[in-house]
C-alpha cells in the first residue's frame, strides 16, 4: 500500500536585467514541466505580473509575496531556480515576506564553457553562493541540490525534487500532527514516559482517551450491528483468522468499530495504544491485528501507549507514503555483529509479510492465558530495503532528539513466533551504543524505504532537533 499526498511548490525564478532573458525564459518551461512529470503542482508568478514571470525587484518581490500568500494553505515548499545569477536579495525578500516558513530548495543552472560571452553566460554557480548567503542572513533554512549547479533535465535534480517533497511532506504533516494516546501507559513501562509540552511547542498535540471510553460502548454494540459485520468482514479480509475463537474475533469487531469512531472524533493521524495488561484483563483480546490494520491503512497504530514511537512511524509513512512497523531492538543474530533480531507480539502492518497469519500472543499467555490473548500478527517479514528512525523527547534538557539510518531486512533463519525479522544495519554495534548512552527507547519504527536522509533533513534542518545520523 503506497500513498503521498501531491505536493505544491512555490516557484521563484530569478532574473537580473544585466544578464540574458532567453535562459530565464527557457528556465521556465523546463522546470514547470519536469513538475508536471513529477506529478508536483506549482504556485508562480505569471509571465504577465512581472518580467518574463521572474523576480529581481522589491515590487517584484512583493507580488511573489502576495501570491505566495494567496496560497499558503496548498504550498509545502519554495522552489528557487537561477538560470542566471540571481537576485539574492530579491529572492530573500520575496521568502521573508511570504511568512509560510516552509522547506526551501535553492537551484543553480550550469554554464556552457563553450557560451561564456557576455551574451550568453549565466553565472549562477556564483549567484547560488550570494542567494544562500542573504538566506542565511535572514535567518531562512534552506536545502541544497546534490549537485553545486545541475540542469533541470538531468537525473540528479529529479532525484532532488522527489527528496525535497518528502522533506515537505515530514515537515508540514510533523508540525500539525495530531496524535492519539489511547489507555495509560503500562505501569511498569517508564521507557514510553514523554513530554507532551515539547511535542506541543512543535505544534504536535495529543489527544487522550482512557480505555474504559471504548470498552463500554464496545460491549454495547450487538454482534448483529452491521457496522460489527462489517468490521469482522474486513478482519477475516485481512488475515488468515482460522484457528480464532469466534467470540474473540467478535470482540475485535466490536472494538474496532468503537476505535473507529474514536480516530474520526478527534481527527487523529496516528495513535498509541495500551495494549497490555488491562485489555487481556477487563476486554479479552490482543490488539494487534485492530493496530496492524490502522497501520496497513496509513494511520500508524503503535502498541504500549509508545507517543513519540508513533510519531516516528509517522514520519517514515510521510517521508515514503508508505505503512510503517514499531519494533523492538530485541535480540543478537548469533555472533553477526551488524545483524539482530526485529520483533513484537504481532501488530506489524500485514504489507511487511508474504503470509502472515492471527494467532495469541504467546508472551503474555505465559501468565494471561492463551483465550484472552487472541488477536496478535504471526508473520516473518520478507527482505527489503529499510529506514529505521526514533524520535525522543529529552525532558532533562528540553529538546527534542532523533536518531535514522538505513539497512535492510534479511531472509537469514529465524524460528521463533510473532511479528519478527532479521535486519542488517551496518555498525550496529555503534549505533546500540550511542542509543543506551543517550537514553533511547528499547522501540524503534521501521519501513520499507530507504529515507533517512528525508528525515535527517526535515528533522535537523527545518524543525531544529538534534539528529544522529547513523
């Protein structure tokens, strides 16, 4: 299951009256169309409202500005192209009077050595260090191509444009998150505790409910209800369910009606649940397969009211478009020093799998009793590429840190029972070391991607965390 909401740029095209006009004008179809094939929208001044639609002036900057703000709900980022050396402080002028505060790319045409007269060179390798340098001055954070100067044609700035819409996508959607916490915290968990006062001073809020608020409607709802049907229709749908007690799956029904309704109410886009002891004890259920399908529909559903562990499932799903997992960091593979053991009862979205299957939670049936824990995912996950990423709040020194990286998951043996892989990280080692001297929690989320350098990005640069990139 893969989906990422359209992106929208700004687009600043500069232009100096000293340079030539045919590169700005050209500059203009090449990139609004590589947009088009990028399936990217674009907000930019007309070619009627200034020159050739370009900005070098303050009147110039001004109208970009009003523009820009006629549409500060659709634009995600500013996009700036120098076909030519730019106005640096036409350009910053038109960001700092727009007041979106959103991710900026900053573009530079190359020369042709052959075209370095007068009337055809462009000097926007040296322009894109005089726009960089009055961004910096005003305070404005910006992202750079891979490349100092590259042509809009060439494969490196589509690679850039498709990275830098997921750095947009991370930072709009961080900095309006809606969370859900849904029951306390397992009493004996103080690895999920976390502010919620840092996460609000990012514009990221929590909703909370306490379990008793769906038990008791869910145990209202009569097993005939069309809505219950329904919902064990789409749980059967799902997962290979045979072997279930009937009442168990029913219960999940009824459960996931009312949990439903909760996400609608509050408008939440992801939500920790508590998923043990007090649902075994007063409900009768596991909640993997409800969390596993929230998850598979792109609402992160993490387990043990983990906030920030969800919140780092977010920002992957933003980053790929695609469902993520919360994880432990659980056990060594043998002696493999970059390889260990991925794992959790079972609530891993069912796209992580070839065949996965419901099952009980085999852990907490060791003192719960294997007919109140019906209802987790048993799979082995299939290889694939993977981004890893945690996100923390560090109370001690109010901040908000993180830690990404990049490996894969494996099809090396593993025989054991769960949500469960085998991932390969390189220097793991090092990387479990800075995690136990830094605080981190035992949970990390994953996804099938490969975007660390989004989040590094979008995390570090635009929302000002501390990020170790592993």
């Amino acid at each position: 299951m893969t989906a990422a909401k359209k992106t929208t740029l700004g687009v600043i095209i500069g232009t100096r009256d000293f340079f030539p006009a045919e590169p700005v004008r050209r500059s203009r179809q090449e990139v609004l169309s590589l947009l088009a094939a990028l399936d990217i929208d674009a907000v930019i001044l007309d070619e009627q409202d200034t020159p050739m639609g370009a900005v070098e002036t303050w009147e110039q900057s001004k109208k970009c500005a009003a523009l820009f703000r006629a549409h500060r709900d659709r634009i995600d980022g500013i996009l700036v192209i120098l076909p030519v050396f730019g106005p640096e402080k036409g350009i910053a002028d038109a960001i700092q009077l727009s007041e979106l505060n959103v991710p900026v790319l900053v573009q530079a045409y190359p020369d042709d050595l052959s075209r370095l007269s007068v009337e055809e060179r462009g000097d926007a390798f040296c322009g894109k260090i005089s726009v960089c340098n009055n961004l910096y001055q005003y305070g404005i954070p910006f992202s750079l191509t891979q490349e100092h100067t590259v042509h809009p044609s060439h494969e490196s700035f589509k690679a850039d444009l498709e990275w830098f819409a997921g750095v947009c996508r991370v930072v709009k959607g961080l900095r309006r998150a809606r969370l859900g916490a849904v029951g306390a915290r397992p009493n004996l968990f103080n690895t999920v505790r976390y502010s919620e006062k840092l996460l609000q001073a990012y514009g990221i809020s929590v909703s909370t409910a306490d379990l008793s608020e769906l038990f008791g409607p869910a145990e209202k709802l009569a097993d005939n209800d069309t809505r219950v049907w329904a919902k064990l229709a789409a749980i059967r749908e799902y997962v290979n369910t045979s072997g279930i007690p009937e009442e168990s799956l029913r219960k999940m029904a009824r459960l996931g009606v009312v949990l439903d309704d909760w996400i609608a109410e509050h408008e939440v886009d992801a939500i920790a649940f508590q998923c043990w002891t007090s649902i075994q004890k007063n409900y009768g259920i596991n909640a993997c397969a409800l969390l596993s399908m929230l998850s598979e529909q792109l609402l992160p559903a993490a387990c043990e009211v983990d906030v920030t562990g969800v919140l780092s499932m977010y920002a992957l799903q933003l980053a790929s478009g695609k469902p993520s997992a919360l994880v432990d960091w659980n056990n060594n593979y043998g002696q493999e020093r970059d390889k260990c053991v991925l794992f959790h009862c079972g609530n891993w979205a069912r796209s992580f799998f070839d065949e996965v299957k419901m099952a009980y939670g085999e852990i907490l049936a060791t003192t719960l009793g294997s007919e109140h824990t019906y209802g987790s995912i048993s799979g082995r996950a299939k290889p694939t590429p993977l981004t890893y990423a945690r996100i923390t709040t560090d109370d001690r020194y109010g901040s908000i840190r993180a830690y990404v990286g990049e490996g894969r998951l494996t099809n090396d043996p593993l025989d054991t029972f769960g949500s469960r892989a085998v991932a390969e990280v390189p220097n793991l080692r090092e990387l479990l070391h800075y995690i136990c001297k830094n605080g981190f929690e035992h949970h990390c989320a994953i996804n099938p991607s490969l975007v660390a350098n989004i989040l590094h990005e979008a995390f570090e640069n635009y929302l000002d965390w501390e990020v170790y990139r592993a």
